[in-house]
C-alpha cells in the first residue's frame, strides 16, 4: 500500500513534475492544476488527473485557494504537496487544507507562520542558541528608531522586510545619509509585494558567502542534516548557481553548523523538510533565515547523498518514521546547479517565446529538471526559471569539466535563455578555484 493514494500537486513547471516523479516512484496517483496559460504544460500531460483552477495570473489559479482545495475534494486527494513557491509557504493554506482532512506536505502551519516571519524566526533563533546577523530587536516602526538602531550596530546596514521572500523588500544603506530613503522604500516595497510593511534591520555583511544547511525531521522526534548548499552566486539577492559541499567549509565546520541545526529543530519539534541558511563570513555563521518547504537547489543535495528528498519529505507527512540516523548520512563527490532561465543572458530581460528545438544533455552525472519540450510555448506569466542543470562528479573539478560539456550539449532554441552566461561561469578562474562570495557574481564577473 501506498502511503498515500492520490496527492495534488499545487504547482506548475519543473517542480510540478519533480513531484510528479517522486509519486509515480511511491505508486501514489497524481492531480495536476493548471491555469489557462498551462493547459499544454508537461506537468499535466503526465499527471494522472488534471483540473484547471482559473486564468493565467497566479493570484487566480496557482495562489487561489478555494479552487486548488476544491479540485482536491473533487478529485480525491488525499494529500497535497506545494511545491516552491506560490502557497508553499503559507501557513492559512495549510491549515485550510488540514481542515477539509486532507495532508499537507510539508510542516505544521504554527512552524510556517512562526519562520515566515522574520523577525519571530530570528527571535526563536537567538532563544535557541543560534548564531543570527547582528541587528535590531525586532521590528523598526520609525525612521527615529531606524537612526538609533543604526548607530548601534554599524554600517552599512540592511533593511529588510519582515515577511521577505525571493530578494524583495531588502535595501541598503551605506551610511546614515541613506538610511531614510532605504527605510522607506525597504517599506513601500515589502507592502506592495507581501501587504505588510514591517521592516528590520541587520549588519550588511561585506563579503560573506550564503550557506544553507538542509534538515529533515519527523513526527517522532527524529532529525537529521544533510551537509551545507553553497548559494553564493547570486543576482539581486537570488540564486543563480549552488554548490554542494561548499568549496569553503571543512568536515569539521561541517559537522558544528549541522549539528546546530539538528539541534534548534529537535527543540522547535519541527517536522518535514527545511532549511536553515547562514552568511559565513571569517569562519563565524550568521543565521538570516529558514525555508520551511522544498528548495529549488534540492538536487545538488540528493546527487551528493543519494537521497531522495521529495520522496522522505511524502514519507514524513504520511507519518512514517525517518528510517535513517546521521551516520547513515554519507556525503560522495561533488554536485552543481546551474539555472537556467527564460532571460537575455546580458541584459536579463526575460523573454518568454516558443520553444522551437530542444535536446537535453544526457551521461553519467547528468540531470535536467525541465518541463521544457519542443513546441512549447513559455508563457509570460510566471517565473523565468526553465531548466534546472544538475551535474554530479567524483571531484569538483571532474564536476565542472562534465558541466561545460553538458552545457555545450544542451539546445533550447526559439527563445533566449541563460545558457551563454553558466558557460562563461564555469570558465571563470575565480569560480573555478571556489573563490567567490555573495556580491562577486554582480561587482565582479558581471561588471568585467
Ligand atoms: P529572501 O527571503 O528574500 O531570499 P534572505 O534573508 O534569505 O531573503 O536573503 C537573501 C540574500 O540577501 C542572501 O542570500 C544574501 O545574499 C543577501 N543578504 C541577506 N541578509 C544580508 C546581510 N545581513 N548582509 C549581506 N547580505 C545579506
């Protein structure tokens, strides 16, 4: 018997059908919703049922809850996973959906709506012993207290939005002659792209790099990590490329900032996948956040563990124990991610259009996230992100030389994508020796 018999995935593209896959694995039957724009998309093709929940704007189909809840009670469902994105984190849909007796897939709605916060998550954090960004006590209601709050921890600062998501609401103040514009527009914008306009304020860090360490724990006390994500070439604050293991940290540092993690959640009593991520900078980690939910860069971890992590994050929710310890954990060789997006590889513009060839690089270490085919027509609507590369190598540097000949191999024709860029990267010297960090990707590679 399945764990479950019938799960609706809330989501559309490649993590629709990453999901999709996991299922099929578990002998679970799907449900596919789709809006308008996605009729022809690849997730619903392979689905075993789909149900379409509204126009193209995700607001009034991929965010609509009455109608993705409705499609489950219809269709049968007895689970729903999220996915990335849209309502994976949002803690009014999972409950919603507990409500109507069916499983969410994913953590409970207090932990969703404690760490989507944060300003809490930071507070719980501090309370757990974790290492966090210096910063302000909570929330900053005045440009009066933004003054005192910055003179105290030191420019330049960042002010960010307290239910931040995908790099928005963050903006930098130099010194005190920005902090007033930073403020408010950090305000203006955090209200505009989450109707809420709390701020906080941290330590820009100068040169740091992003390290993320995925956890998972079960509903009977059991928690394990998974070792460290380097997301440190990043644009606006999004990633473009990660790493596993990160070309800067050691077993040992490992090893300390795992356990950290493993311990916070065992006192939280989370349960499902998560994501702690940290700024290393000068051997020290500073906590900004934690991802309650699945992570784009996912499979960097399952090629270097050999795990399935959709398939134990659809275990955990069924109930079932972890069935593995932390020594059970072992890490192999080394793993990146390029992603590839819908964007002129210069200007950055996304550019949906049709796609009118397209073949996939294949061999040993290779893995294409897509729900690319040919004819398909991109549509305009919804995040750039088309392919996800994912190569796996003995060594980091075995890693990277089969990276650019799958790069070289991979043909997306009919619309321009980022491609060109990845391959430029993966040339560079200074990526090629590990040594970059969260600003290099923008100040220097871009800039020459
Ligand atoms: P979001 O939820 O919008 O992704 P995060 O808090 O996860 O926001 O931060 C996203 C990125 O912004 C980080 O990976 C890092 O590049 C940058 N960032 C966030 N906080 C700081 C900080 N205190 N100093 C320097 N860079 C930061």
């Amino acid at each position: 018997m399945p764990v479950f018999e019938k799960v609706l995935i809330a989501n559309r593209g490649e993590i629709a059908l990453r999901i999709h896959r996991a299922c099929r694995e578990m002998g679970i039957k799907t449900v596919a919703v789709h809006s308008t724009a996605d009729a022809d998309a690849m997730h619903v093709r392979l689905a075993d049922e789909s149900v379409c929940i509204g126009p193209p704007p995700a607001r009034d189909s991929y965010l609509n809850i009455p109608a993705i809840v409705s499609a489950a009670a219809v269709t049968g469902a007895d689970a729903i996973h999220p996915g990335v994105g849209f309502l994976s984190e949002n803690a009014a849909f999972a409950e919603i959906v507990e409500a109507h007796g069916i499983t969410f897939i994913g953590p409970s709605p207090a932990h969703i709506q404690a760490m989507g916060d944060k300003i809490t998550a930071k507070r719980t954090m501090v309370e757990l012993g974790v290492p966090c960004v210096p910063g302000s006590e909570g929330e900053v209601k005045t440009l009066e207290t933004a003054r005192a709050e910055a003179k105290r921890i030191g420019y330049p600062i960042l002010v960010k939005a307290a239910a931040g998501g995908g790099g928005r609401g963050m903006k930098v103040a130099e010194g005190p002659e920005n902090l007033e514009e930073a403020f408010h527009m950090a305000r203006r914008e955090s209200a505009a792209a989450f109707g809420n306009d709390a701020v906080y304020m941290e330590r820009y860090l100068s040169r740091p790099r992003h390290i993320e360490i995925q956890i998972a724990a079960d509903n009977h006390g059991s928690v394990v990590h998974f070792g460290e994500r380097d997301c440190s070439i990043q644009r606006r604050h999004q990633k473009v490329v990660e790493e596993a293991p990160s070309p800067a940290l050691n077993a040992a540092e490992r090893e300390r900032i795992g356990r950290r993690a493993v311990d916070a959640i065992s006192r939280m009593g989370y349960r499902s996948l998560g994501t702690f991520e940290f700024l290393y900078e000068d051997g020290e980690f500073f906590f900004i956040e934690m991802n309650t939910r699945l992570q784009v860069e996912h499979p960097i971890t399952e090629a270097i563990t050999g795990i399935d992590l959709v398939r134990l994050q659809i275990q955990i929710a069924s109930g079932a124990p972890l069935g593995m310890t932390q020594k059970d954990i072992t890490f192999s060789g080394h793993a990146i991610e390029c992603r590839i997006t819908a964007e002129d590889p210069v200007t950055f513009q996304p550019r949906p259009g049709k796609v009118t060839n397209y073949h996939v690089p294949g061999g040993l270490g290779v893995r294409v996230d897509s729900a690319l085919y040919a004819g398909y027509p991109v549509p305009p609507h919804y995040d750039s992100l088309i392919a996800k590369l994912v190569v796996h190598g003995s060594t980091r540097n075995e890693c990277l030389l089969r990276l650019r000949r799958s790069l070289d191999e991979f043909v997306i024709e009919g619309l321009p994508t980022t491609i060109p860029l990845h391959q430029r990267l993966m040339a560079d010297p200074d990526f090629i020796n590990g040594d970059y960090h969260i600003r290099w990707l923008e100040q220097e590679f871009l800039t020459s």
